[in-house]
C-alpha cells in the first residue's frame, strides 16, 4: 500500500474512532455518559443513605470513589476492553456489518421482487400514528432479532467460542459492550441487518410508505430513548435492579450484570437487550435477588486464553476450527 494509502487508511480509522465518542447516536458520546453518571450517582448515594443514614462529606467521598473506581477502571480486563475498541472501531473500521449492506438495502431488494410478483407498495395518507406504530414494530423487531442472535451466540458452539470474548470481561465497563471479536460483530450484526430489512419490507407492502420511523439523530428514537436512559449501567459495577414486576418487562442493568456471571444457576441467563418478554418466552428470564453477590467472567480453566489481545483475537479461530475438525454437533443444551 503506497504512503498516501496508510495515511489515509490511518486517518478514517481514527475519525471512525472519534465518532464512538462524538457521534450524537452513539452509546459511548456525551449524553448517555452523563445520564447514566447520574443515575449511578444517584443509585450510589441511595446506597450510602441507608448505609450510614445520611451523606456528609466522608459519603460523598465513598460515593466517588466507589462510582470512578480505580479497581474497575484500571483492571487489566478494562484495559483489554480499550484495547479492543480501538482495534476493532479503528483499524478495523471496514468490518462492521453496516458498511457491507443496510436494511435499506436489505428493504429495497425485498420490495422489488415482491413488487415483480404484482404487489405494490401503497401509499396512504400521512398518519402520526402510523409512523409511530411502524417505529414501535421496528423497535420490537431489532430486540427480538438481537436477543435471538446473542441466543445463538451461547446455543451454537462455533459461536461461542467467538462470543467468549465478550464473556471473559473479569469487570464490566461501558467498553465491555464493544469487547467483542469481529466475527461476531458480522454475525450478529447481518442477523439484526436482515431482520429490519425483512420488517420494513413487509411493513411497506402490507400497510405502505408512511414516511418511515421517528429518528434522533439518525437512530431509530426507541433505540435513541433506551440508550440515552442509563443502558450504560448494563456493563457497569453499579448495581441497579428493576424491582420484580419491571424486571420482567425490561431487562434492568442487574439482570446483565448476572448474564455475564460465571456461577452455574446465572449460565445462559437474560439475552435480552431491551424487553425481558423475549427471555420469558424462551424460558431464560433470572429475576435477580437484592445485591446477588457473583464473580465474573467464564470457567477459571479457560480465562488464561484471554488475558491478551492477541488470543482474544486468534484463540477463537483455533477452537472453532477444532470444533469442526472434531465434528461436533451445531447446537448444544443451554448452560455452559
């Protein structure tokens, strides 16, 4: 590759980078970060009332060093999750299933050949509440189709070996969402891709073109809303459960936190990422006890082939590959 080609391979891998950060939709930008800092203030502060009955200033200083703690932060895990963002969000910008094919792509296939087998798309009146029932109908099918996905990635053994990575975080940060190998990325991503595709097609054919979904800032605003509102807290150490009756609608930070717990009665546990209906309809919803105390990560035997970026990357392809050189079942039980 000549000079000027690194170069600018270099430097849209790092805007790609900056834009984790800057981009108005993403999870990891100002205003999710700030929300959820606030909640989790809130939360801990919560805590250290009923704890000593009041907050002077010794509490407030607990409370910050508990919300920024430096065992959280600075744990080589953590340090692994940097590491892995960057790679994967920056030199490996190119792999994200979004550049390759969109829904809209995905849509508008669809919608031509439906539309060479004679049905049209209609064209009703603009209707507020049409657009907000097809946004509500693409937000339910983009969490089923990503709690299915993440279902499969702990139900198909190729899968989770590559998954693995994800699951071998020994302490939970906002990066922990984005610790994941690349071929899951693709996987998952081309699933939830497909699904939205399909929907919108359907949803184009069958009622019409109703000016498409509500968005802010280009996200669709249902997934805007549930990331602005603490989705942080999901790979987080601050403790923040639902309570029983909401915990079954909505998958709270709790019931995540126990999804990556290495304890047996937690294994494949809340796949959810939005409703916690989907896990109740499989058969895989946790309701978590108050403060369930838990370790991290996956079996002990195992962690030592993730302690570096280099097996986080490679390690997977060597036990999939003996997978198949073994040729051992696609599917396997649920529970590791």
């Amino acid at each position: 590759m000549a000079p000027d080609g690194v170069l600018g391979y270099l430097a849209h891998g790092l805007a790609e980078f900056l834009a984790l950060f800057l981009r108005g939709s993403s999870f990891l930008s100002a205003g999710p970060l700030a929300v959820a800092l606030a909640i989790a203030l809130a939360v801990l502060i919560a805590r250290e009332k009923r704890r000593a009955g009041r907050i002077g200033g010794s509490g407030l200083r607990r409370v910050l060093a508990e919300l920024f703690a430096r065992r959280i932060f600075l744990h080589p895990s953590a340090k692994r999750d940097y590491a892995v963002l960057a790679i994967n969000h920056g030199f490996l910008f190119f792999l994200t299933a979004s550049a390759l094919v969109t829904p809209v792509v995905v849509a508008e296939f669809l919608t031509e050949a439906a539309a060479r087998e004679g049905y049209a798309i209609a064209a009703p009146e603009p209707d507020l509440a049409l657009r907000v029932a097809f946004t509500v109908v693409l937000l339910l099918v983009w969490d089923f189709a990503a709690t299915f996905a993440h279902f499969l990635n702990h139900k198909v053994p190729i899968l989770w070996e590559f998954h693995k990575v994800h699951h071998s975080a020994e302490v939970l940060t906002p990066a922990t969402a984005l610790r994941r190998h690349p071929v899951e990325a693709l996987t998952g991503g081309f699933m939830t891709i497909f699904a939205l595709g399909l929907a919108t097609a359907l949803w184009l054919v069958a009622i019409g073109d109703c000016g498409g979904i509500y968005t802010v800032f280009g996200m669709s605003a249902g997934l805007f809303a549930w990331r602005l509102l603490g989705y942080n807290l999901r790979h987080s150490h601050v403790w923040l459960s639902y309570g029983p009756f909401w915990n079954r609608v909505l998958i709270s930070p709790a019931q995540h936190q126990i999804h990556h717990s290495v304890e047996p009665r937690h294994h494949d546990r809340n796949f959810g990422h939005i409703f916690a209906f989907w896990d109740a309809m499989f058969r895989t919803l946790y309701l978590p006890a108050p403060d369930e105390r838990f370790t991290l990560g996956i079996a002990p035997s195992e962690m030592r082939d993730y302690r570096s970026i280099p097996k986080l990357y490679l390690v997977p392809f060597v036990k999939a590959a003996a997978l198949i050189w073994r040729r051992e079942g696609v599917l396997r039980p649920l529970g590791r």
